[in-house]
C-alpha cells in the first residue's frame, strides 16, 4: 500500500513473505515498563515487606522484652523493630526469611494496624508499666506520605490520562497503534518492483481465448498510446466469470505477472466488517492508494461477497452496511478517468447474483468466461502439471485427458499429486499409468474401502447392477462410450461406478437424452431382469432420470403435449422464486408426460438387456472375477460396438478430431459423467 511501511519481499523459495516493520513495537517496551516499576516499589517497600502481626502476638512481643522500638506511622500503621538478640531467636528467624530480599536485621521487621494512635500510645505505655525502667519499649510518632497509595490512586489516574493523549496522537498522525485504528485501512496486498508476482500466461493453459481478451489489458498498461491515437479507450474493468477450480484467480496472477505494474490484490470479504461505514472506507482507501500507484491493476477475487444484488432479504429502516459498501464501489468505479491507467479485476462464479449496476459497461465493460476445458485443454493442462513429476514411459497425457472429462484445472492438479502420493506409497520411482488411473477413481469416486465387508449378495446385485449400465450403453448408438466399470467399494456409500466418456458437444438431440436415460436406467432393468426385484442401489441413477425428464419436458421443449415452451429462468428472477410459472393443470401435465417418459426408457432398457442376455452374464461373471474391467476388456468378452462412427477419443487419438465448435449458451448439461 502507498502509506504502509511493511512491504512484502521474495524469500528464498520465490514465495512472498511480508518484511518486518522498521520501527520496533515500543509500546509494548514502555508498558513492561511500567509494571516492572509498579511491582519493584511495592516489593520494596518497608512497611509493605514487614510481617503483619495481631494485637496479642505483639503483647507477647513486648513482655517477652524482644521489642527494640516501634514507630507510629500516620496514626494507622505500627512499625516493630526487634532487638539482635531477639533476632537470633528460631521462631522470628524463620518467618522473617520469608519477607523477600531484604536481610534479617534490617527492620521493621513486623507491622500492626491500628485503629488511631492515640489508643496505641495508652495501651504502649500500659504495657511499660509492666517492665522496669530498662526494659521499656519507647515510640515515636512519625508523618509519611504513603507512595503505594498515591500510586494507585492519583499515579493510575495520570498514567491513563497519558495512554489516552498518547493513543489519540498516534491515531491522528496515522501511526501504526494497531488494526484499532487502522481498520479503516484497505486490507489489499500489493505487490510491485520489489515483490514482484513470477507467473505469466505461459504457466496458464487451456484459456487460450481468455488470454487474448486479458492480453489486451496487458498491452494497454504498457502502451497506452497504441490504443489512445486511434481514439479508443480501454475497458475499465473485466469480470471473470466461471466455476470453481477454472482458472480464475491463476489468471489474474498471470495478468499481474505480465504486466509489471502494481497489482493490488484482495478478496470481497475484506471489505465486509461488523463496524458501520468501515467497508466503504476501506473501498475509498484502496481506490486512493491506486490512483497513487497508476498505472496499476486492482484484483477483487469472489466480488459476490460484496457486489450482491441490493434490496434483497434487507429489513425496512435498517441500515445494511453491504450496500452502503457495494455505493461506494460503484462511485469509485465510475469516478475516475478513462486516462487514469486503473483497471479492475474481478472474479466469480456467481454472476447471477450480482447487481446489475456492477454490471453495466463503464464498470465491467467485458465478462470473460472460462469454462470447463475440453479435451485439448485438459491435455494442455496436463502437460503443465505433469512437468515437475518424476514420470515412467508409459504416461499419455491424451489418455489423462480423455480418461478426465468434465475437469476443471484443480482437479487435474489435484489428480497429478494423488498420483504421486500413491506411486510414493508404494515405493516406486516413477509414477506409472496405473498411478493415475488409482488416483483419478480416487477423485470421482472417493477412497477405496478396502475394509468395507460386503456380502456375496450384494457384491452380486452390484455386479449386475453395473453390467446393466455397460451393456445397455453399449448397444444404444448416441450412449457415451464406456471407459471404465468397477465394483471396488469407494467413498461413503458407493459399492460401484461405471465411468463414460462424454462426447465433446455443446448441443444434445431428444435422441441422444433418450439413450443417456436408457443407459442411466440399465443397471435397474438388470436386478429386475436377473432377481426378479429391486435393491435401493440405483438412487442416483434415478435422482438424474428424473432431473433428466423435467428437464426435457419443461426447459428444452421436447414434448408434444406441453410443446415448445420453456419454464427455464437463466436469470432467477424473485418472481419465480416462491411459486411455479404455470397452473396447476400444467403442473398435473407435466408429472404425467414425464412418468410416461421415463417409463417408455425403462422397458425399452429392460428390453434391450433381454435381448442380451448373454452378454450382461459375460461381463457381470467377469466384474464379479476382477471387479474392474475397462473398455478393452468389454471388446474382448462381447466384441466390438455395432456403430461405425469414431468416438471423440477415438478421432482425437488419431488426429482426425475436428475444430472444436464455439461455445453455444445452453442451460446446464443434462447428463453427467458417473453413474
């Protein structure tokens, strides 16, 4: 930041670490201080580190004759110095070396409290009577001012009267007492010349049209004049739009990587605090400390935490200080020149939620999305984590990328260090094919239960269950081709998966739907073919069914009784929130056209099974054997698929793949990879 003294440095490791404050923490110093000083005078104190004793032990004292003098202290206190010869007595040895550093001999050695002097005098000289001339205890009478007491009275007064001018001054100079007062403060990350951020575009693969949108950023910061000659003016700010583990945040690093400017970097939650007014100050305090530092690049990373659509779930009268702070952001947004050379980032994967206002061009002139990688992005992402690992010669990073469809870049990464960590765990020196394979069941399906007792019943319902999925997808033409079948027990309740590749397409005929339900609906058609009953083990396979069929009937228009209307909302609008966009007899029609749907799928599974018969006993006997079979193995036990047209992975591995078709803005892919 432009007026903080701590800056961030590289450590050895290229890692960011923030440096040590140049000023030492002196406060800190100065109250130690303090106390050390309070607790020394009171220990020392003689009248405080004098034993305190009791009218009748002090009585004894004096006819015992072991009393030297005592002294009369403000009419409160009595001081009792002993004699020499007392002193060398066991019983006042003892108690006296548990007064503190002072030596024995010193006095006074004990102290009695008093109610007023002059009763002390009376009973003093009562007691005298009972001695002889020489053996009589004489008393003086002394005035003290008593430092303990003035202390903890009129010294603590002062002291926090001083605390208090000191702190205020401190505050007022903008001097680091704290995040007390520093908690109007920008809580933003900067990082520059000196802390400068190592990664660049050629660290992100995958997002190659990202890049060219952000480029133009890049190219703008470090020269403006190509664009401004020509009359242009540079977006002031780019929203990245996408799901979680796209790529989002690692971009905008490859922007501040790129660019060499100042990159200010914070999280919409760091503007969110329970004080009243502090987010807004902290938006004015960040936007100031930019225009400083221009040319520079702001970067809000999950801006939905703060930029919500306002006048939502807010109570009447009250004052909601996420909207005050969303104000604030849009007046600065749009308070600043287009020639300022301050451009903002920002990333979500909520889009819809945002205010529309956060929106409009001259605060976010342009959205980028970055979708899910296909299958040549995932390979380019694959090549990029697999490059650090210690690899075997058998690694196809085609294969991974084919074998991972509907992967976002974290789970690639996370599927190359689950490799490692497995291979590592057994040993090896290199991480072969078979580590990937372990490690991408482990991310799909959870961690194996190599614990979890299964009986031979179930292990065979599952088995069939299973074989019902493979064989059904086999012979269904617009199906997605098998990968992998297993009946390993995995996370917390699956007892098996089979595992498809997806075709590479953003459009999906009422064909295709109809075999994907086919499919889903397999491994239910095969327990009710082959144990005449049915087991809870399809729960998700009809959980997607079902969404699959609504989705038919109701967004994409695929049915001849409700025709070609679609409920869908891509902008979830309140008012359709709390109550369904048609009537109850449409309601009526559609649960009816969707059970007559799913019905018509479920015989003509079922149907397909008994016509093979034999191939479902193969490959479920097989499972049953082995318990993972992949699609090499289904070839082999019944042939080949009946359709001459190359699978996605088939024309990729051969390099007869076409152009990947532009990105269509569709409702959410019906099907899903597992099932």
């Amino acid at each position: 930041m432009a007026d903080n003294k701590k800056s961030n440095t590289p450590n050895k490791k290229g890692k960011l670490t923030p440096s040590l404050p140049p000023n030492g923490n002196y406060q800190m110093y100065l109250i130690g201080g303090l106390i050390a000083m309070v607790l020394v005078i009171t220990y020392l104190n003689k009248s405080v580190s004098a034993i305190e004793t009791n009218s009748i032990k002090f009585e004894n004292m004096v006819l015992s004759h072991d009393v030297d003098k005592v002294i009369i202290v403000n009419d409160k206190i009595v001081e009792i110095f002993l004699k020499k010869d007392a002193l060398e007595n066991r019983k006042y040895k003892d108690e006296l070396t548990t007064r503190g550093p002072l030596p024995v001999d010193q006095g006074p050695h004990f102290r009695l409290e008093i109610f007023s002097g002059e009763d002390f005098k009376k009973d003093i000289e009562a007691l005298n009577k009972k001695l002889t001339s020489d053996q009589k205890v004489p008393y003086t009478i002394e005035n003290r001012v008593d430092f303990n007491n003035w202390f903890f009275s009129w010294g603590m007064f002062l002291l926090l009267i001083f605390g208090f001018f000191y702190f205020m001054r401190r505050m007022a100079s903008g001097g680091g007492a704290g995040p007390l007062f520093n908690i109007g403060k920008s809580r933003a990350a900067l990082f520059d010349s000196e802390s400068k951020v190592k990664i660049t575009f050629a660290d992100v693969a995958g997002l190659d049209e990202a890049k060219e949108e952000l480029k133009e950023i890049v190219d703008f910061l470090k020269n403006p004049e190509k664009f401004t000659n020509l009359g242009g003016k540079i977006p002031k700010g780019a929203l990245l739009v996408g799901g979680p583990g796209t790529g989002k945040t690692l971009l905008a690093k490859a922007v501040a990587g790129e660019a060499a400017v100042p990159f200010f970097s914070l999280s919409g939650s760091d503007f969110v605090e329970m004080f009243v007014g502090v987010g807004a100050a902290r938006v004015r305090d960040l936007f100031r400390q930019a225009k400083e530092k221009a040319p520079c690049i702001i970067f809000i990373d999950e801006i939905d935490a703060v930029g919500r659509m306002r006048g939502r779930g807010a109570m009447p009268g009250a004052n909601d200080e996420r909207e005050n702070t969303l104000n604030s952001l849009l007046v600065e947004m749009d308070g600043f020149g287009t020639d300022s050379g301050v451009i903002i980032l920002a990333a979500t994967n909520r889009p819809d939620v945002l205010d529309s206002a956060l929106m409009r061009p001259g605060r976010f002139d342009r959205q980028i999305s970055i979708d899910k990688p296909d299958m040549v992005g995932r390979e380019q992402i694959f090549n990029v984590h697999l490059k650090p690992l210690k690899l075997g010669q058998d690694i196809d990073p085609k294969k991974l990328s084919a074998q991972t469809p509907g992967f976002a870049g974290a789970e690639i990464a996370n599927v190359c260090n689950e490799a490692a960590l497995i291979a590592a765990r057994k040993n090896k020196l290199a991480i072969d094919m078979i580590d990937f394979q372990d490690a991408i069941d482990r991310v799909i399906g959870g961690l194996e239960k190599k614990n979890k007792l299964i009986l031979p019943e179930e292990k065979k319902i599952v088995a069939y269950h299973e074989a019902g999925h493979a064989v059904s997808g086999w012979f269904l033409e617009h199906a997605d081709p098998l990968v992998k079948v297993s009946i390993v027990p995995r996370g917390v309740a699956a007892l098996g998966y089979a595992q498809y590749l997806p075709k590479e397409q953003f459009l999906y005929t009422e064909e295709q739907l109809l075999d994907e339900m086919c499919m889903t609906l397999g491994g239910r058609a095969a327990e009710d073919l082959v144990f005449g009953k049915v087991s809870t083990g399809a729960l998700s396979d009809l959980e997607r069914i079902t969404k699959m069929a609504y989705g038919m009937v109701t967004v994409y228009g695929m049915n001849e009784k409700i025709g070609n209307i679609s409920f869908y909302d891509s902008k979830q609008q309140s008012e359709y929130t709390f109550t369904k966009p048609y009537s109850e007899d449409t309601s009526k029609i559609i649960d009816q056209e969707v059970k007559i749907l799913v019905d018509k799928a479920y015989q003509r599974s079922k149907k397909l099974l008994s016509d093979k018969r034999n191939e479902l006993e193969i490959v479920a006997q097989e499972l049953l054997k082995r318990e993972i079979i992949f699609q090499a193995d289904l070839e082999k036990l019944i042939g080949k698929r009946p359709f001459d047209k190359e699978t996605t992975y088939q024309s990729y591995m051969n390099g007869t793949s076409e152009t990947t078709p532009p990105i269509l803005p569709v409702p959410p892919d019906p099907s899903n990879v597992v099932s």
